[in-house]
C-alpha cells in the first residue's frame, strides 16, 4: 500500500510493510548474487544475480547442501575466494562473504551468502605480481650493485651486488 501526500512544498511516500511476496522480489532483485541457507546448510533462495554469474537457476540450487556448491568454505563468519565451476564449465574465482542471520533473540536461522566474480580482478593482480618478479628478478641478478629509492629517499629495492661489495647480508647484519 502505498499513500502519497502532496502539498505546495513536500511530497511525502508512506509505504506499508512489506508482504512476503514483496520481500522475495526484493530478494530476487538484489543487484549482488546472493543465497541463503537454513541452519542445516541447504539452500532455500537463489537469486538473479546468482543464476546469471553461476548459469545455474534458483530451482537447481534450492535444497542443495550449500557446502556441496563451495566445499572450500567451512567458517560461517568468512570473506573469501573459491573457484567455482559455472553450469557452461567455465572456472571462475569468487569472493564470497558469508554471514549468519538471526531472529530478535539471537538464535541463529541459517547463512546468508552474497558473492561476486572476481576473476578478471585476480588475473590482473597475478599478471602484475609476475611483472613485478620479473623487474625485481633482473635487478637482483645485475652484475652492478643497484639500488632504487622511493621519493622520500628510502631504499625500496637493493640487489646482491650491492650487498656483496658492501659486505653485509640483506638483513643489515655483517657477514662476519
């Protein structure tokens, strides 16, 4: 039920409480993907935005154990990335966060499960780590001693060279 009220400066929306078919839309709107699981780990909501990143729809996942789709999470209070094999056989890396939910007394009614790809993400940052290895790698194997500092003057990277005609190991410790 919605009432509008308008005068000459305001309008006001009051909107009743919302009906169970009401909150389910809401849930199957939700622009994140998200689950949900009773407190013995089946699944009882598949989103939308689940169905489209996993290719799997809400009737095949509902009643499955939810540990059974992500093996590699155990904890109920978590945040982490799981490979996950879409329903077309694609592997793609998820960042789940997973919470439980409870009623007014505390007790616990099961787990909520929102996740994105993260894939694109973590394929970047690993091509970017290997670049970094590979520009550390041939400083560190240059026959000079070479060092690089940030702009506030502290040394960031110092190869072998360096350490070796200095005298002293990586540590900062003589070698004697």
């Amino acid at each position: 039920n919605v009432d509008i009220y308008n005068n000459k400066e305001t309008s006001v929306v009051k909107i009743g409480i919302p009906q169970a078919k009401d909150i389910r839309n809401i849930f199957m709107q939700m622009p994140v993907p998200v689950l949900t699981a009773d407190v013995y780990g089946h699944i009882d909501a598949w989103n939308t935005q689940a169905e489209r990143i996993t290719g799997y729809h809400w009737a095949e996942m509902v009643g499955r154990d939810w540990h059974a789709v992500f093996p590699e999470v155990r904890d109920t209070e978590t945040q982490k990335d799981v490979l996950f094999k879409t329903k077309q056989g694609k592997e793609i890396i998820l960042l789940l966060d997973v919470a439980s939910y409870k009623n007014s007394n505390g007790q616990v009614l099961g787990l909520i499960v929102s996740f994105r790809d993260v894939t694109a993400n973590r394929m970047a940052k690993a091509e970017v780590d290997a670049s970094e290895k590979k520009y550390r790698d041939m400083i560190d194997l240059a026959p000079d001693a070479t060092v690089v500092f940030d702009k506030k003057g502290r040394i960031v990277i110092a190869n072998k060279a360096l350490f070796e005609r200095a005298g002293v190991s990586p540590g900062g410790r003589d070698d004697h």
